[in-house]
C-alpha cells in the first residue's frame, strides 16, 4: 500500500473512531458516569496527562511548539480552536516507562504567527490535546497562542523636579502598551534600583517610585525601564534635585569692644551654614553682622594726695611726713603714683645736739642738693621748650640760611609727561602718590572768582625769624575761624564739630559757596539701554539691556549736586566720601536696576569705617539704605579701591557717607602745588591745595586755576589723612634767600583737624607770596612740606622757570572736545550682546552640581551679598551688569574670558559617569567654553570698533 494510501486509510479509521465515541458518549450521557467522546467504560484506567499544553508567546516570526505527554494512550491529536489538527502536523513518539511499565506517547506541533494572524475569533487562539485507550479518551487544559509585542513609547514619562530636602519624590511612569505586559524596573544613574536594599524606596504596582524622604544622595537621575520577551524600553531621563534651603546659625558672642577707651563698637555675626544653601536652595534673610556702640571705662591713673605735716623731729634727728594715692586712686586699669609714699627729712632746730663736724656736712649736702635741683630745672625747661617746639615738626628755618645765603643752583631741565605741568622734563616720582588714570578734561567756564575770597580760617604761622629769637608763640591772622582746634578724645571732637555745623560757626566751604553751577548729563533711552558719564568726574551709569521696555523710551538725566547742601544735611560723625548725585526722572519705571559708579576718596576698612549708602527724601532729609558691610536684597554695594559700584532700582539723590570707628580710619587728599606770576609786580604767588582725592573734587580746583591763569607746578600726590583729631601743617622750604624773599610770618600755615576731615569735597588752600629781588631771576626752586602733625607726610618740589609764564601758558587740556556724553545702544556695553545672551542662558539655569550663577559670581569676585542676585529674575545679568560698571575704563574682556574659561575647565573634570549623564540634557561645560571662546574672540573686535555716537 502506498504513502498516499496509507495516510487515507489512518484518516478514515480515526473519523470512524470519533464516530464511535461519539455515539457512546450519546449512550452513556443518561448515566452520568462517562465523559464527552468517551469509549464505553470498561474496568481499568483512562489516559493520563504527564504533559500539557502551555500558554506561549510568538516572538517575531519564530513558531512556539506546543507538547502533550500521556499514558496509557494508543493516540493523541491536537485540537486547535475547534477544529482537528492534521494527522500530518503532529509529530509523535512512543516510550515505555520503566517505573508502570506503561505506554507513554508524547505529542508535538508547531503553531507559526501566520497561523494565529489569520485566526479571527472572539477569543485568543487556542489549542489542546485529546488522548484515548481502549478505557476512554481525556482532554488536556486549553493552552493560548498570542503574538508578542512591546511598543516604542512610553505612555508616561517620568519628570524632573526640585523637591527641598525630607520631602517625598513621586516619579510616574506607564509603560508601552505589550503582550505580555511589560516589567518596570527603575534606574538610578544607570544602576538597578531596588527597594528590596531600602526602606525609604518603594516602587508600587503602578509602575510609579516613591522616596518618602528626599535626601541629598537622591539627588540623580532617574529612568524607567520596561521590558518583556520581545525587547526593552527606556523612558526620558528625569533629573530630580534635593536642595537645601540656608538657614542662620546662632549668632557669636559680642566682640570686645574695639577701642580700649571712649566710643567704640562691638559686633557680632552669623553665617548661613545651619545649613548652607545647597543645590539652588535659598538664602538666609536677614542680617548676617550685627553692630552696636559701646564705651569703654577710660583708665584713670593715680595721684598723689596733699603731704601730711611734719612730724617732731626723732631721737635721730629725724622728721616724717606721708601722703596717700588717692587724688585720684587709680581705677579702670589705671597706674599706681610713682614715687614714695613717705619722706624723711634731717631736723636741725635744735632739739637735736650736733657737733661742729656734722653741721659742715649739713652745709656741704645742702650745695650739693642745690646744684642738683638747679641742673635739673635747666634740663626740664630745655625738654619742654624743645617739645613746645617740635608741636609744629616743621622745621621752617629755610636750609640756604645754613650756608650763609651762597649756594649753587642746578635747576633741573623741564619735564615731560604731563599736560598740566608748566614744565614737565622731570620724571614725577609716582611712588610717593597717585594720578587719575581718566584724563582731566573739564568744561570752558570764567570762574575768576571761585577762589576768591579766601576761606575764613584760622592760620597759625610761624616765622624763622621768630623761631631764630626762641619765641614760640604763634601769631594768628584771620581770627573769624574757630578758636579751639579738636582735643584728642576723638568722640568728643565729632560731636563738637557737629555742633560747630549746625550752628554755622565753621565755614569749611567758603571758596566754592558761591558755585551753584551743575554738572549733569541726559540722554534717552530705550530697550537696547546704554550708558551716561561725565567726564573727569568719577561718576557713570549703566542703563542695562531689557530695563526699559519695548516700544518704549525714557528721557534720563543724571546730575551732580554742588553747594554745602550735602555737608549741612549730614549728622553726628559721618562725612561725605563722594559727590551727591542725582538721576531721575522720579516716576522712571525699570525692570532691572541700573548700575552707577561714584568716586570716593576713603581707605576703605571694615575694621576703621562704617561706610553708608544713604538716600535723600522728599523732605530733604537722608535716609540710610543699606550699610556697606552688611547683606542687603534692595540694592547692592561693592566698594573697590577708588569707587563704589551701586545697583539701585529707585531713582534720587544718593550719597556715600563714612563713620570712623577708630582714629586709625584715612581719607585721602589730593595735594597740588598752581603758581602765577601777578601782573604788574615782583611777586610770585604759590598756592596749595588740599582737596578729597575725588576726581570731580580736584575737577573745581583745576578749573578755578584755569580761570586764574595758574600752572601746575608739580605732579598731585596723594596723602593719607587719619582720623586722630591731629592738624595739618603746610610750610615752604629751601627759598633761595638772596633771590627771593618771603613776606613774615607766612612760611608755616595750618589747618584745624575738623577743617580738613569735614571738607566734604570742598577743596581747602593756602597761598605763599614771594618777592624777587631782580627781575633778572627767572627760575624759582623750593620744597612745599604737608604733613599732619603725628601723621604722613608729603614733598611737593618746585622747580619752575618764571620767565616762560610771562610769555606763553602751557594749554590745559590736551583735548579740545571736552564734553558730558551719553552713549546709547550696544556699543555702549563692553561685551556684545550675542555672548552676554549665552552666558545668561547657561549660568540662569541651575543643575545638580552647583554649576549656576554662583560660580560665576565666584570667578568674578563678586560673590558676597549673593541673597541680592537670587531676588533677581535673571541673576546672570545683574552680575554682567555689575562687571561692566566696575571695568568699564579698562575694558578687560580678558579677565571675563579666563573666568568662563576656568569653569568650562572645571566641568569638564567630570567623571565618566557624569558625562554620560549629561548626552540627556544640553552640556554645560561647553556652552560656557564656547561662551568664553567668544568672549576672547570679539575682545579685539570690540577694541577695533569705531567710537559711538554721543551727544553732549
């Protein structure tokens, strides 16, 4: 019989046996005691499953094989959603099992995903299998063929946030849909997560992660992964920060007071380290240093009490006498009385039997304590005229007087350099004091009588012909001054000039009272912002880019305010350090604040200064703003070496004022020697000024000197000017005495303490005349002497030919268009706005490692006050802003780009890790390399620039 029959007649006997079966079933079915397609029941046992068909799953294109395994059995067929499978698709084999000894027949078939693609039922396509024996037949459980998927999208992405530390995370996440249904585990960092190691972790059957407490070791990020047989999918990375906020520590204990007798102050501080800010978490509010007055008990040494009597004369001959430290007793650290408490004294009044030997030696002690009592009154009156002397320390005897009037003169040739001086040949000694980088350039005006009248001061003079006949006292011209010069207790000394003020008693201001002229500029400006300055002054302000808005313009001003205003407004000790400025208009409406820099002429130290930004009101009065030391968030102060940078919102009148904490607090002057030959005569007249080292304060002094005709006679040097309460003594030296001659008692004049440390920007002089002897002398050489008695000193050296300013003055300025600009648009700004937006756009945003707007601040150097730049809505600017006021003579865009280049070097130390990290989000450290690349690349570009346009 062949294949094909064979296979026929197998397939005919099976429909005849299922016919069979199904009829016995009929039969048996009222009985109850057969199942469905069983052979009648004979005494025996049914088939037995040893295997069954299982549930699978098609991946790809792969067929699943689906097995039975039973005993006894002489058949099995598979039956696949209702329907009999092909004898021809069934692949059996038969066994023996040694343990029964019975027949077990294993079945297998092959389902392919065509097969259930094209099944079309109500439910999943199904499989099961069907044994029988002569004892009956049995059916195995129903096994489902399902094709499997996963797809590509998530249908929830886990998000991103910053959540403060000890709070709860809750990351959502739905994966793709799939058959089977996808597993979800989460990744932390690329490593498995699992809350088997962790109490604190939950991953609930939603899918979702929970962290019940957020600790700073969960700052990471997060992925969910899904996965099932067919493949795995990752979702978005979710970067999830723990910050902290700052919180204050507890505040120290009060510092001893910082002076050991009189006003002082005691401070004590706090930082914002319980805990620091971490990771963007906000700063402390409030005060970080704290400061009161304090006064410290003066020690108060001991004196010695009236002598008591003599007592009657002992057996030895012998008298006592006793006197006690209690006028007064010594108190607050204060020095015992030095020297005895008793005396003793020889007794010759008779009462005592002396031989004649004895009273000779009474004689010969009484001329011996004579002698010595007379010694040594001639010493005390020699050291006491020598101190009384040496109060002035200026030796005012000329040193040609030493030589006997003949001396040689080498006058040195003219000196090149700087455009004010007569004659500039020499090199200037520029260690010895300091000039203004910004060139003096002032505007045309007649002020002949700026300086004139001369102040109304009291000088103290004294002549070499005075001194030469050991007279000290001093003769006193212009007696309308005060009378009384500052004692040494520096408290008392404030207060009185204070009173003095008030009163109207001391005009410190008397030659510039009459100046009422402003000095200002205007400009408008719109959204591109822009710049004003007025030249020669120490004086700017930076509009930023974004202050005003769009489609809208402003008409800005800023002014400097002249007169005595200023002085008569301020209280207590506190003296004007800057000119008063002014900008406005009052209703000027800005989204950022602007940046104005003013020049101030204090040696600036927390420890010496209490230095205050103060505003003024409506009512003229001054109010305190903020107190450069401490943090403030309306406005921020950073003071450099010669100016203060302001970032302010509100328009008015600020002014920088200062306190000295002790006597060790300096301000410095500005010292410069004019000198003009006076028309129709002999005489040379010499005038020095001292003035606040301030360019808009030296400004008037070189502009009166303009009108007058004078020259600069030497380069301005710098003199620090302590708050001891000791004057300022200013004398001429080494006047060739058979050339010249000086008029009396004018070769040493003075300045009261109060007259100098509260000239509040007024410019203070005094004036030497001198007569020549022949109009044949044409050079003039001599020493100028300024010192503050127990203080520095500076040498101002004449060397002038006078000839040359009869003829020809040296021109002033070296530049003919001296004029107030305001400048407007971006090439008013020192970066370009292109880099200053990529700067803003990295450093704004804040990120796990801390790489924000702080770190720029840090490279900057102005990290201190940052509570002010994290109110602001881009904080990145502001600190733009800030450095571009602070460089804006410089314009050192080098030290901008080494400072991004240094943070792009320091991200890019990263680990493996972290940079596997950051393919997720945009990479930090090259935007802020590239940031720093153009930085550097357009500082040549910008410095080829034309010059803007501004108007006056």
């Amino acid at each position: 019989m062949g294949a094909l029959t064979k296979g026929r007649y197998l397939s005919a006997m099976g429909l005849l046996l299922l016919v069979y079966c199904t009829v016995s079933v009929v039969c048996k079915g009222a009985a109850g005691d057969a199942q469905p397609d069983a052979l009648p029941s004979v005494q025996g046992t049914l088939p037995h499953f040893i295997q069954e068909p299982e549930d699978a799953y098609i991946v790809k294109s792969n067929p699943i094989k689906l097995r039975c395994r039973a005993a006894p059995a002489l058949q099995i067929f598979f039956k696949c959603n209702g329907e009999w499978v092909h004898q021809n698709e069934h692949f059996s084999q038969e066994y023996k099992d040694l343990n029964t000894g019975l027949k077990v027949r294993e079945v297998m078939i092959n389902v392919s995903r065509q097969q259930v693609e094209d099944f079309h039922g109500p439910e999943d396509y199904w499989c099961l299998c069907v044994a029988w024996s002569h004892l009956g037949t049995s059916k195995s459980r129903k096994a489902t063929a399902r094709i499997a998927y996963l797809r590509k999208n998530f249908e929830q992405d886990p998000q991103g946030k910053e959540v403060p530390i000890n709070g709860m995370i809750v990351l959502h996440c739905r994966p793709p849909e799939g058959v089977p249904v996808a597993e979800v585990e989460w990744l932390k960092n690329e490593e498995l997560l699992s809350s088997l190691t962790d109490d604190n972790i939950d991953t609930r059957a939603d899918h979702n992660l929970i962290i019940h407490e957020a600790r700073l070791s969960d700052s990471a990020n997060y992925t969910c992964l899904a996965s099932n047989i067919v493949a795995k999918r990752r979702s978005a990375t979710a970067t999830v920060i723990v910050f902290v906020n700052g919180g204050w520590s507890l505040w120290t204990e009060w510092s001893p007071c910082n002076v050991p007798c009189g006003r002082g102050v005691q401070r004590r501080s706090r930082t914002c380290t319980n805990p620091a800010p971490l990771n963007g978490g906000a700063f402390c509010e409030g005060m970080s240093v704290q400061k009161i007055t304090c006064n410290a008990l003066c020690p108060i040494d001991g004196g010695w009490d009236e002598w008591t009597e003599w007592t009657v004369c002992s057996s030895q001959c012998e008298k006592l006498r006793g006197r006690e430290c209690s006028a007064p007793a010594p108190r607050h650290r204060g020095k015992m009385c030095e020297g005895n408490s008793e005396a003793t004294e020889n007794c010759t009044d008779g009462l005592c039997t002396q031989s004649m030997d004895g009273s000779n030696d009474v004689a010969l002690y009484s001329g011996l304590g004579a002698g010595v009592i007379a010694v040594a009154i001639l010493v005390v009156a020699i050291m006491l005229y020598r101190r009384n002397h040496s109060e002035y320390g200026v030796d005012v005897i000329d040193s040609s007087a030493l030589t006997g009037g003949f001396q040689s003169f080498n006058f040195k040739t003219t000196r090149q350099g700087n455009p004010l001086l007569l004659n500039s040949s020499m090199q200037p000694d520029l260690t010895v004091g300091r000039a203004y980088s910004t060139p003096l350039c002032f505007r045309d005006g007649p002020d002949k009588d700026l300086f004139d009248p001369l102040p109304d001061i009291k000088m103290k003079v004294q002549s070499s012909f005075m001194v030469s006949l050991g007279v000290s006292e001093r003769a006193e011209f212009h007696a309308k001054g005060p009378a009384e010069t500052f004692p040494r207790d520096l408290s008392r000394d404030y207060g009185g000039t204070a009173d003095r003020r008030k009163k109207g008693l001391l005009t410190l201001n008397g030659p510039f009272s009459t100046c009422r002229e402003q000095l200002g500029t205007s400009g408008v400006f719109g959204h591109p912002g822009g710049r004003m300055v007025v030249p020669n002054a120490g004086v700017s302000l930076l509009v930023p880019q974004g202050a005003v808005a769009e489609n809208t313009s402003w008409e800005m001003h800023m002014v400097i305010n002249q007169g005595e205003s200023s002085v008569q407004t301020l209280e207590g000790c506190e003296i004007l350090l800057g000119p008063e400025v002014t900008y406005g208009p009052p209703v000027l409406d800005l989204f950022t604040p602007v940046a104005m820099s003013i020049a101030h002429c204090a040696e600036v130290d927390a420890e010496n200064w209490n230095i205050q930004l103060k505003r003024k009101t409506q009512d003229s009065k001054w109010e305190e703003v903020m107190s450069v030391e401490e943090e403030c968030t309306s406005c921020y102060c950073l003071m450099d070496s010669t100016s203060c940078h302001l970032l302010v919102g509100q328009p008015g009148s600020y002014a920088l004022v200062g306190e000295p904490l002790t006597q060790a607090a300096v301000k410095r002057l500005k010292l410069a020697v004019f000198g003009s030959m006076e028309a129709g005569s002999m005489s040379y007249g010499l005038r020095v000024y001292c003035v606040d080292d301030t360019p808009h304060a030296f400004q008037g002094v070189v502009a009166a000197e303009k009108s007058r005709g004078g020259q600069l006679l030497e380069e301005p040097k710098m003199l620090p000017f302590r708050a001891n309460t000791f004057s300022l003594q200013v004398s001429i030296q080494d006047v060739p005495q058979f050339l010249w001659s000086i008029k009396p008692f004018t070769t040493c004049q003075e300045f009261s303490f109060p007259q100098v440390w509260c000239s509040n920007q007024q410019p203070l002089h005094c004036a030497f005349s001198l007569e020549r002897f022949s109009p044949a002398t044409a050079q003039l050489s001599c020493k100028i002497s300024v010192r503050q008695v127990k203080g520095h000193e500076q040498i101002l050296q004449v060397y002038t030919a006078v000839a040359e300013a009869e003829k020809e003055s040296v021109p002033f300025f070296m530049q003919a268009d001296c004029t107030i600009t305001s400048q407007t648009g971006p090439k008013a700004f020192k970066i370009p706005s292109s880099i200053r937006q990529r700067i803003c756009a990295t450093f704004d945003t804040a990120n796990a490692k801390g790489k924000d707007w702080q770190l720029l601040a840090q490279k900057l150097h102005l990290d201190r006050n940052l509570a002010y730049f994290a109110k602001q809505r881009s904080p990145s600017a502001v600190i733009l802003n800030l450095w571009e006021a602070r460089h804006q003579d410089t314009a050192d865009l080098d030290s901008l780009a080494s400072a991004l280049e240094e943070i792009g070097k320091i991200h890019s130390k990263s680990s493996p890790k972290d940079q596997d990290q950051d393919e997720a989000r945009p990479n930090v450290g090259h935007a802020e390399a590239g940031c720093a690349r153009g930085t550097a690349t357009l500082t040549n570009q910008t410095s080829e620039d034309s010059a803007p346009e501004s108007t006056g």
